[in-house]
C-alpha cells in the first residue's frame, strides 16, 4: 500500500491500494469509532450501480451504522438543488458531529458531499474515496469543496480538509476513455508545473503498469504545495495552471466538454498567450501538445477565444481589478503573473492563435 499523509490544518492520510476498496471500513475505523459514528454516504446513480454495495457492506462488517444518499451522476448536480436535498437527508437521518460524511465517487460527488460537510451543522468531519483517476490524483486532496452557480464553476466554496482518503485504482478500469484521459489532464498538469523528471515519465512510459506509483506521486506534489499554502493565496495557485480558461470553455460549452479536456485545452492557450508576452518558447508548446495527444487529449479550441473573456472574470483568483495568470516558463518553472483585467481582456480579443 502506498501512503501520503497530508499535513494540513487536519492530518490525514491518503492510502492507495489496487483491491483496497473492500477493506474501507475497516481502514476508517482506525480514524472513525464505530460505536459512535454514522457513515453517511454520498454518491451518484452511475457510482451507486457499481461500487455502493461493496462499501456498505464493508462499512457494515466493520461496525458502523450507515446510511445512503445517491443523486443523478453529471455537473449539473453540483448545484444549490442538489446540495439542499442532502442537508435533508443528513437531517431525517439524525446526522450529528459525532458523525461522518463519505464522498464516495467522482470530482463532482467529492465537491458537493465536501461542501455539504463544510457548511452542515457549521461543520462535520468526512473522507474521500475517489473512483475516477482524476478525483484520485487531484480533487480528493488538498481541501477544497465548492458547488457551481450559473456564473461560473466552484464559486460558492469552503475549504474543508478530509480526515481520510481511501483509493482504489481497480475502480479506473470502469471509466469511459475519455474519463481516464480527463485525469491524465491533471497529470500532465502536475508535470508541467513541478517536474522535468515526472513529464519525461509521463512521455515515454505506461502509467497502466504504474498507476498506484503514478497516483501517489500526483498527490505527493499536491501535498508538498498544500502544506506550503492551504488556503490558496500564493504557491496553490499554481495548480491552476490550464483552468481560468479551461472552466471558461467548461462553462461556455454548457459542460459538453469535461473538465480535464477543458484544462488540456486551457494549458494549450495559456501556453500560447505565454509566447505571445514573451514568457516562454514554442518548444515547450510542442513539447505539452506532444504528450496531451499521446493521452488522447484535445490541444485545440474550436471557438473564438474572445468569448472565453467573460467567464474568466469571474475567476477565483482575480483581486479586484487584477487577475492572476498561471504561466510555465520552463518545465517545473512556474510563475503567478498579476495582469489588469482591461490588459487581460485586450490580449484575448485580438487574434490570439486557437
């Protein structure tokens, strides 16, 4: 089994293990007494139909009492709708702060059931256990919970720490293509942010054979960056690299592209409006669109990238009239760069090359 503990505001660990994920129950009754705690369980209908049974029944053999929650799967979800059904639920279901919330799925099930952890009863523990690639290596850890509102994604959050996150990577291997390559985006991400060694990895190896090594180096970096900045007003905003547009695109498009493609395309323009301001050099875009493909990614926007402006503005990390931008001059060499709003909109309403 591999291990990451996270030193944040909570200690927790992250345990990865192929085949873990009937053994759940017992790994939370290390953290959680079963004698005392509720395991309230949150997932979606398509997570439900696959894994649900499997972590009840461990839940059960370990001792706790537990009650479930399933919500239709997708982004449109992770809404105030959605987030209000489960303060019901956790209500008629006498959820108290001896109790505990698990986030069993996805990004968007660990987003929402965080959320919901973070803001019901003013707060109540809960853990993550990630069953896509993406959740696995990126959203799980670090803290951050949000729901979407129709002027952008994530903007009504907390930042809520899991006190444990259990992952199975035998859960991957039910994921649609195109699933599994929305996480290879944030690998990607990883590598391009942090490490030459990690991108030339990524570049020539199968990650299939490595996956428990390759997830716990993703969250590894995450960690050293977490641990830095927890809430995400310096270094954390490197992680963002590829998402001030890619959740642009994400919204603009109504969602019909996912998050990971929308971060491979946004780390594609960025990257270009980077060589455009002088602060890195074509190679490195070649070298980035060279290893998106090979993980069956997109590294082309079809739409004008004038009407991504909007959207933007509403980034999380703007201040006032400044936005920051997340820029890779060199692989592992990564810059928070402030622009005006007004500079921000010029440059993407001139014909910034798609």
């Amino acid at each position: 089994m591999k291990t990451v503990t996270v030193n944040a505001s909570v200690r927790y660990d992250v345990l990865i293990e192929k085949g873990c994920l009937s053994r759940c129950g017992e790994m939370t009754a290390e953290i959680f007494d079963p004698k005392k705690s509720t395991a309230a369980i949150i997932t979606d209908d398509t997570v439900a139909g696959l894994y649900l049974d499997t972590v009840v029944d461990s839940f059960q053999k370990a001792g706790f009492s537990v009650c479930c929650f399933v919500f239709p799967n997708g982004e449109d979800s992770k809404s105030h709708d959605v987030l209000l059904q489960v303060y019901d639920f956790l209500i008629e279901n006498h959820v108290t702060r001896t109790d505990f919330i698990v986030a069993l799925g996805g990004g968007v099930v660990g987003d929402l059931a965080g959320f919901a952890a973070a803001t019901y009863l003013r707060g109540i523990r809960f853990m993550q256990i990630p069953t896509t690639f993406l959740a696995a290596i990126d959203s799980s850890v670090g803290g951050k919970t949000a729901v979407n509102i129709p002027a952008g994604k994530n903007l009504i959050g907390a930042f809520h720490q899991p006190s444990l996150v259990v992952c199975d990577p035998c859960t991957f291997s039910t994921l649609k293509p195109e699933t599994f390559a929305d996480g290879c985006a944030e690998m990607i991400k990883y590598a391009m942010i942090w490490s030459e060694d990690f991108l030339r990895l990524l570049e020539t190896c199968d990650i299939n054979e490595q996956i428990e090594e390759i997830v716990a180096y993703c969250v590894d970096i995450k960690r050293q960056i977490v641990e830095q900045d927890e809430r995400d007003c310096g270094i954390r905003m490197i992680l963002n690299y590829g998402h001030t547009l890619g959740h642009a695109i994400e919204k603009i498009t109504n969602h019909t592209v996912t998050h990971g493609h929308g971060v491979a395309i946004g780390m594609v323009l960025i990257t270009k409006l980077a060589i455009l301001m002088g602060r890195c050099e074509q190679p490195l875009l070649n070298r980035l669109c060279a290893v998106l493909k090979r993980y069956h990614l997109p590294t082309a926007y079809d739409g004008k990238v004038s009407d991504l402006i909007d959207s933007c503005l509403h980034d999380k990390k703007r201040a006032g009239s400044i936005i920051r931008l997340i820029f890779v001059s060199n692989v592992g060499k990564t810059d928070i760069v402030p622009m005006d709003t007004d500079d921000f909109t010029k440059l993407l309403s001139e014909d910034t090359p798609c």
